[in-house]
C-alpha cells in the first residue's frame, strides 16, 4: 500500500525531463502529495515557467512512476498560483545544476513576472563565474531555458527562466 511519504520519494526520482540531474522534487515544483486509503494517489504541481512545454512531460512521467509503485490512480493538478519562484529550488539542487552548465537561477523578485527584468540582468558564468555574459536566445534548447555566451571564457550556457 503506498503511503505519503513512499509517494513523495517516488516522485523524488522523477527527473526534470530539462535537466535531468535533478529531480521534480528538487526543482520545487511539487506543492502537495496526497494518498487516500484506497491507494490513490493526488499531486499537486506549479509550472516553472507558463507554456514551458516539458510540464506535460512531467505530469506524464510522475502519473508513471506513482502507478508502478502501486497507486491505484492518479491524479495530477496544476496550481498556478502562487507562481513559482527560483526560491523554491534547494541549495543542493542548486549546486547541481552549476555542475550541470546551467546559471542556478538568481533569487526571484517580488511579484513574480521578471522574464524581461532578469534578461537584462547579468547572468553569472557557471563555468568560471565570470558576470561578464550576454545573452544569445531567449530561447535556449527547449523553451524553459535561454541561451548566454560567456565572454571570459566564451562558454555557450543555458539559464533556467523563472516564469
Ligand atoms: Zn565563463
């Protein structure tokens, strides 16, 4: 019988079909995971960036992972307010996608729409921590991520967008 806290590491190894070094969980987007006594199985998730397409993606592979552990249904529900922010992905998830060549995101600002604020922001190097950055395409490899050139070590990286 799958119990709360199983759902959760269940959903724990779902990875961000973006960047699969990191799990859903990591990544803050699972507000709330309920299971009722028969077994079934109700998730809540916030989008990280609205018409980020990977969303479907997530929802698919969470419905997955959560049937082969024995749930005898899921349910998914899309909360989008309050919005995400960068705030909700932890520390070490953080450190994770350094690693991985993605600008951890900067901390959100109040209010939440700050696509076009952030953008003229300088984004920190991950490879060499280097500020002096431009950005190439607001839209990197798929529509969640934007692409930045570093110009001190003129590495290409992609940057995580917060809604
Ligand atoms: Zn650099």
């Amino acid at each position: 019988m799958l119990t709360t806290p199983r759902a959760w590491e269940v959903i724990g190894t779902v990875p961000d079909p973006e960047v699969p070094v990191i799990s859903v969980v990591e990544l803050g987007i699972v507000r709330d995971v309920a299971v009722d006594a028969e077994g079934a199985v109700a998730v809540t998730i916030t989008p990280t960036y609205s018409g980020c397409p990977a969303m479907y993606e997530i929802e698919k592979d969470i419905r997955t992972a959560l049937t082969e552990a024995g749930a005898s249904s899921v349910t998914v529900r899309t909360v989008l307010s309050p919005a995400w922010t960068t705030d909700w992905i932890g520390p070490e998830a953080r450190e994770k996608l350094r690693a991985y060549g993605i600008a951890p995101p900067g901390r959100a600002e109040q209010g939440g729409l700050i696509t076009l604020t952030r953008a003229r922001q300088p984004v920190t190097c991950p490879w060499c921590g280097s500020r002096d950055t431009e950005l190439k395409s607001e839209f990197g490899s798929t529509a969640c991520k934007a692409i930045h050139v570093c110009r001190a070590c003129r590495q290409p990286f992609d940057e995580f967008k917060a809604l």
